[in-house]
C-alpha cells in the first residue's frame, strides 16, 4: 500500500510550499519595505513559545517528508495506517496541498507589505479586510491546516497525523494571539471586521 504514494512528489510540493509562502515571500515584503517581516521573538513569551514550536513544526515536516522520500520503505516504520490509503483520499490530499498553496499566495500577495511571520510591535500595518480576507479572517493559516490535512490524507500515517494535530493546536493558539493584537492595533475597526468575517470560513 506504501507504494501508492509518491514520497518523492510530496516532499518536493512541501518543499515548494515552504520556499513560496515564507521564504520568496519575505524576501518580497523586504524588498518592498526595508523591514524583516520575520518578527518572531525568541523569548519566554507566548508569543515566542508559540514561534518557536510552529518553526520546529515546519522542520518536522520537511524532515518527514524528505526522510520519507529518501528511503519510502521507512514508511512502514512511522506507523502507516492501511484503513486510510485509498486512490480517492490520497487524490483529495493532493488537491488540497495544491489548494492551499494558491490560497497561501493569494492571501499574501493581497496583504501586500502588510505581510508579517509574527507579531510586529514596531510597525502599524494596515488591517486588509477585502479579497479572500472578506471570507476569511485568518486564510494563510485556513490553508496551512488544509496543507497539513492534505498531507495526512495523502500519506496517511501515524507520524503525519501527529503533524497535523500539533499544526491544528498551534496555529488556533496563535490566531488569537493576532486576534488580540489587531483588537489592540485598530480597536473598534477590527471588532467590526471580526463581527462580520469569521475566524476561518
């Protein structure tokens, strides 16, 4: 059944995912403003806390999906789970990577400059309320977890749904984290946005 998934394929679109979405597009935004976008801080807050374990979850996937790739026959030993590895839910995952990744470069490309990895205390970046972020509040991380579904689904595995489950936690502990941050930023303007877009879809 191990056979049915191209490991090499998957690590090569996670791969893809993660220089697209973080990498091309800080250096854009930096281009673009002069300022690092990447503002995680590397202190005891929750704030760092939460930073330091999304980062530790993004090499988690990378080196399961790279390791995986390598050597596919490891597949067997990060708990494969049979009852889940069908044509049609491995089809799904990968139409929901792919979404994903055109939902993550829609959702950054229309926060222009406005696009941060983490909290920028320093900067008052405006509030972006139209496109996809009138139907969704929070879309790059609305893909992130479609992405880390997408990957269970495709290569289902006790090892990629504990990714998915540690990316589910993360990312709702830090989306308020930002929802806190916003209310303090722009007060009554993002109430009213909150009140009328939802959290996710």
């Amino acid at each position: 059944m191990e056979s049915q998934v191209s490991y090499p394929a998957l690590f090569a679109l996670t791969l893809l995912y993660l220089l697209l979405a973080f990498v091309w597009r800080s250096v854009l935004v930096w281009r673009q403003t002069g300022a690092n976008p990447y503002v995680l801080p590397q202190d005891d807050s929750p704030q760092g806390y939460v930073g330091a374990a999304m980062r530790l979850l993004m090499a988690a996937v990378l080196l399961t999906t790279g390791g995986l790739a390598a050597a596919s026959q490891a597949a067997a030993l990060v708990g494969t789970l049979p009852w889940l590895v069908s044509p049609a839910l491995q089809g799904g995952g990968w139409l929901l990577m792919a979404g994903a990744l055109g939902l993550t470069l829609v959702a950054q490309a229309q926060m222009g400059a406005s696009w941060r990895i983490g909290l920028d205390e320093r900067a008052r970046t405006a509030l972006v309320q139209s496109g996809v972020f009138a139907r969704s509040r929070n879309p790059i991380f609305l893909a992130m977890r479609l992405m880390l579904l997408g990957l269970f689904l495709a290569a289902p595995q006790a090892v990629t749904l504990t990714l998915l489950v540690a990316g589910e936690v993360l990312m709702q502990v830090q989306v308020r984290l930002e929802e806190a941050y916003l209310h303090g930023v722009h007060g009554e303007t993002y109430q009213a946005y909150r009140a009328r877009v939802p959290r996710w879809w």
